[in-house]
C-alpha cells in the first residue's frame, strides 16, 4: 500500500472548510478523474473514477466524523484505500486541511504510476483546487454536523 499525505492552507474559517469537504457529492468539481461520488446514507459512499485510463468503482464507509476535526473513511468493496482528512484551524479566517491516504495500486499499470508519483500529484492537485473552489466561493455549498463515532469507541 501506499501513503499519501497532502496539507493546504484554505483562506475560509474552519467551519466553511469543514463543511464543504463533507459535500462528497460536490467532489467531482475539484479531484482530478472522479466522475461520482453518491451519498447513499449519512456514512456510505458510492464512487466512480478513472485512475490510469481505467473506470473504477467502490464503496466506502465513513468510519468517523467530528464536525471541524476529522472525517475518516476506509474502502468496503472495489478499489482498497482508506485515510483521513483533517482540519486545523491557524487563525478566524485561515484553515489547515490534511490528507492522509493510503492506496492499494491495482495491476503493473497502477503500480508503476504509483512509482512515479502520479497519485502523489494528483492529490496535491485536488488539494489545490478545493483551495480554489472554497476560496472563490466564500461559502459552503451545504453542510453535515453529524458525528460518527470511529469503530474503537462504540
């Protein structure tokens, strides 16, 4: 498997931050190659994307949230990944968001691209742009305060 890990500074407070990235069906607007990502329930995700020049597909489970802190996932079927994004707040108007990912490349194709560090700047690129697209929005296009408590503390 391999890990990623990506931060960016988003000019919008914590809250904004936070919100918008709980809007996963609002992703295909800033990472590179996802063509969906359905919500099917307040912790179940359905995704489509094309990684190497091929259409993949998996579910994923929300397996913790905590409204301006963390939304943790990991893969439940398809394509095995699983991470973690975090939000840190620097100051009212100024928020840290990290990703931290781990990926199973699937076959040589994806392997060899893992290599050489295409997943690496794809990341860094999703996180750019959701910088840009909260950026020039100012506001959330929706939001989810929900909490889902991670497996260990149920």
């Amino acid at each position: 498997m391999s890990t990623i890990e990506k931060s960016v500074d988003v000019n919008v407070p914590i809250q904004t931050a936070y919100n918008q990235w709980t809007q996963f069906e609002e992703f295909p607007r800033f990472m590179e190659g996802v063509k969906s990502v359905t919500q099917t329930d307040d912790t179940h995700l359905r995704w489509i994307a094309e990684i190497a020049g091929k259409s993949k597909e998996w579910d994923a489970e929300i397996s913790e949230q905590h409204p301006d802190e963390r939304v943790a996932w990991t893969s439940t079927s398809g394509a095995r990944n699983a991470g973690v994004v975090t939000f840190h707040r620097l100051d009212d108007n100024t928020t840290r968001v990290t990703l931290q990912m781990d990926v199973e490349p699937d076959g040589v194709v994806e392997s060899v691209g893992d290599w050489a560090g295409v997943l690496d700047r794809r990341v860094a690129g999703d996180m750019e742009r959701f910088k840009e697209y909260i950026e020039s929005r100012g506001l959330e296009t929706g939001a989810w305060r929900g909490e889902v408590e991670s497996p260990s503390a149920r």
